[in-house]
C-alpha cells in the first residue's frame, strides 16, 4: 500500500467561505477544484493541530493511503488521529470516522516522498555507549578487537556504508605479525600471503645494486604483504554483528556536561561517550578538533595497485625495488595470483585527486616507460579498482609544539596521531602497537582500577612517542635519499653507497618491538 502526506491549506475563512461535501458523500474532486479550494500536495498549511498521543504539534498533516483495488485515495484520520484543535469545524474534518473525501489519484510529479511526521518537530535521540572507536580501518578495529580480548566492548563508527573494498596491500614485519598473533588473527592471515625471503634493489636499467636476505639477518624476522581487504574482513569477523555502525560520518564533537562526549552524526543523531578512540585516519576531524594541524606534504606522490595473475603470477618472493632518477618503484608478491607495486616520483604539490584508473595506468606507464618489462608487465595486469594515486604526508610530533595525543577522555590512535610516510613500511604496523598498547592501558583503568582513564591515555602517549617519532623521521630522510634527482648523486648512491655500505640488519632493527600480553582469560 503506497503511503503519502497531503497538507491540508484551509484556513478558517476558506472554510467557511467555500463549499465542502459532507463526510461520507463520496464526492470525488478533480485536479482543478483542488487547486481552487486549496487542497494540495506539498504546501505547509497555516493550521496546527496537536496530536493527543504524542503531544507534539504537526503541521496539519493527515494520512494519506491508497487503495489499490479502486485506485483512489482515501483522506480519513487514523486511530492517532489529533482531537484537540484549534478550529471546532477544523476537528470535524480529522476527528476518527469514514472516509471524508475519495479523490483520484495524483500526478506523478504531485507525489511525494515519504516522511515521518511524527519526527518533524521531535529532538533526536540520543544514544548511550562506553566506548565508541571512530573509524573502521585497520587502526580502528584492531583496536576494537584488542579490547574485546580484554573483555572491553566498544562501537566502531564507519563514514562510508561498508569495509574498505579497494585498495591495495600491506607489507608487515615481525612487529606487526606480533600484535597480529596476540590478538588472535595471525594464524589466518599467514595461511593466505606469501611469506617474503628477501630484497632485491635494480637500477633503473635493470642492473643488479643490492640483494638481502631476512633470515641471514635475524633469524625471527617475518615479511609478508597483506591484502588490505581480507584484513579489515579478517578483523571485522572477529566484532560482534552490531559492533561497526556504517553510514555513520561524524559531523560535530563536544564536550557535555556529564564529562562525558557527545557526537554529532551527518544524520543528525548523537552519541554520548564515556570515551572516544579516534582511528579516522590522516585528515582527522578528531585531531582537528583537539588541536592538530592537517599532515605535511612531504613533496612526492606515490601510485599503487595489486596485478593480478588469474594463472598463478611468475615471481620469486621477495621484494624489488628499482631506483631511478627522482621516480622509484617496487613490486611484491602477496599471494599465488596477486602483486603489489607501488611507483613513487616527485612533485611540487599533491596534485588533483584522480581516481580514473585509466588516467593513473597510464601516468604510471610514462614514468617507467622505459625501465624492467616485469614492472609494465605488472600494471598492465591491474585491475582498475585497485589502482589508487595519493600524495604522501607526515607529521612529526615535536614535544611542546604538538598537543597531546590525549584530551580528556579522546584520544588518537594510528595515522590520526602520527601519519608517517611508508618508506620504512611501518605505518600499518605503528597503528596495530597501538591499538594493543592502548587494550592494555584502558584494561588497567576500566577492568582493574589502577589509575583512571585520563592518566591511561596518558601514559599511553609516554610509551610510545619515544618509538613513533624517530620512526616519523627516519623515514622522511629515507624517502628524501631515494627520490634525489641529480644525476651524480644517484649515481654514488647506486653504484657505492647502495652496494658497499648498506646492509640490512641495522636497517630492521626498529621492526624489535615487545609490549605487555594481552590478559586474555578475562574475556
């Protein structure tokens, strides 16, 4: 039964002034004495009636439905019909009877959408949670999953209206395969990705630089790159079905009097906090709001895509860079049929966005036109909706210049917090220490009294400011060191500092991480 809102225009001299039928009579007007007498679709009536179930006024409004069989519309009150009017002749109109008016249907382009009158003037709910994690990327529900293995429950807030479909993947080191573990997803995502053997540098000609292997360095070192898809399902599996709101973008943050957070949604309805987790990503409306400045540019893009091999792709595992002259690129196996490759290059500003794969292929192709077939051969197997174009940033938490990473009951976690450029391939694995750094904190707090959440939070940001801003660091001056365009500074880098100087083992060592066991039995 197709429902609809009619808006009855009558005032009080049109009524008395114009001639209506009696109730019951069957009288069917036409679209002409609709209009003449008022009775239209879609016009705010200068009337109010009050509604005696919910005392909240509504515009004089009445229910509208269909009658499939006749084909006619049928203008009547129901059971929630208003009693209370102003106008007693306005009351006989709506007051619970037969049908007063049959009219025929209308126009097309009269109908309207339907809407909830009862919502017109109502305040929006507000709802209540203990945690609420703000962002459903891979910072987000590790966190998430984190705190359920302590026994914490929490709400995930997701703008878009699904997990992240696209995109491409992650390379994690033992230190993320650590986290991985603790929180009981490892072992899953090991059976699906390729563990790594080594690295292999090439100059842009193909000529052989360098070659690594982890093992020979440490023997408890771990490489695999991640598909980012199968992570976020791998971790969303593990939430309770109602854990991620989706459609839930944040439009306004405050504090409310209870000390506690109130959230403000696009929809427009609230959410009050006891705490927030801010894992929405590099342009954080969070940090912004406690303070932050957006990311630096640190003056080269970055294009990447996953090629896919239907047939199984023909590559050794290990990871190939190739270094050219301002623009560098690397390919990796993930799995049997898929490789990722990423290829970097300078450029004064980010640039527009460009999400047109066909565009991004072929950018892509120009700036290593002329270097090894294995790297044209690999994005010219992409599929488009992998294939993603953005700038890199960072920023680096100067002590005394940045605000904490902590106000109140907020907090930041991930690249809402410390954004870092991927040149050390430790930005997705930064975000997983914290998400379980962070359980342990608020396990302490929540579960056993130790201290409060805000001295949580606190110390949270002590432990590990001193791992995540060298590491900010380190991998700028390594990715300014990589894009260098002089030709005789590449070439010493290449040809002496490459193969002569640098080895492997010092460039892992931040990859040694510990942190304190998640207590699992308290689940």
């Amino acid at each position: 039964m197709e429902i609809r809102f009619l808006y009855l225009k009558y005032t009080r001299n049109n009524l008395l002034r114009k001639k209506v039928p009696k109730p019951g009579c069957g009288y069917k007007f036409s679209a002409l004495h609709r209009q003449r007498n008022g009775l239209w679709c879609g016009k705010k009536p200068t009337r109010r009636n009050l509604c005696h179930s919910s005392r909240r006024t509504h515009s004089g409004r009445v229910l509208v439905s269909s009658d499939t069989a006749a084909n006619t519309q049928t203008v009547g009150s129901s059971s929630n019909s208003c009693r209370r009017l102003r106008h007693p002749f306005m009351a006989s109109l709506v007051m619970p009877q037969k049908a007063l008016l049959t009219l025929p249907s209308l126009p097309t382009k009269l109908r309207l959408k339907p809407i909830c009158a009862s919502m017109a003037n109502a305040r929006p709910d507000v709802r209540k949670e203990d945690i609420v994690i703000v962002g459903a990327g891979i910072a987000g529900l590790t966190t998430a999953v984190a705190l359920q293995r302590v026994g914490i429950g929490s709400v995930v807030l997701e703008q878009a209206g699904s997990l992240r479909t696209g995109g491409t993947s992650l390379t994690f080191f033992k230190n993320g395969w650590k986290v991985l573990d603790a929180i009981g997803v490892g072992s899953e995502l090991r059976t699906q990705f390729l563990e790594l053997q080594g690295i292999l540098v090439k100059s842009e000609y193909g000529r052989k630089l360098c070659s690594f292997k982890f093992k020979d360095e440490d023997e408890s070192q771990e490489v695999r790159a991640v598909e980012r898809r199968i992570l976020l399902e791998t971790l969303a599996k593990q939430l309770p079905p109602d854990a991620i709101s989706f459609c839930s973008k944040l439009k306004n943050i405050e504090r409310s009097e209870n000390d506690g957070i109130m959230l403000k949604l696009e929809d427009e309805s609230q959410i009050s906090a006891k705490i927030v987790i801010a894992c929405d990503g590099i342009r954080s409306p969070v940090a912004k709001w406690m303070g932050f400045r957006d990311p630096r540019y640190v003056g080269h893009c970055a294009i990447r895509g996953l090629g896919f091999y239907p047939n199984g792709q023909p590559f050794e595992p290990k990871v190939t860079y190739v270094y050219g002259r301002g623009v560098r690129a690397a390919y990796v196996p993930v799995s049997p049929t898929k490789v990722y490759w990423f290829v970097c290059f300078n450029s004064p500003s980010p640039g527009p966005k460009i999400t047109d794969a066909s565009i991004l292929r072929e950018e892509t192709e120009k700036l290593v036109k002329d270097w090894p077939t294995d790297l044209l051969n690999i994005i010219k197997s992409t599929q488009d909706n992998t294939i993603i174009r953005t700038p890199l940033v960072d920023r680096w938490l100067w002590p005394g210049i940045n605000p904490p990473a902590s106000r109140g009951n907020v907090v930041l976690v991930g690249d809402a917090w410390h954004p870092m450029t991927p040149n050390l391939g430790q930005g997705a694995c930064c975000a997983l220490e914290d998400a379980v750094v962070l359980a342990k904190k608020l396990e302490q707090a929540m579960k056993f009294g130790t201290s409060s959440v805000e001295d949580a939070f606190r110390s949270y940001e002590s432990e590990r400011w001193p791992r995540i801003f060298p590491l900010t660091v380190r991998a700028n001056f390594v990715g300014a060191l990589l894009q260098l365009e002089n030709p005789v500074v590449c070439s010493l880098r290449n040809n002496v500092l490459l193969p002569k100087f640098v080895r492997l083992g010092p460039m892992l060592e931040h990859t040694n991480f510990d942190f304190e066991p998640l207590n699992l039995d308290s689940v």
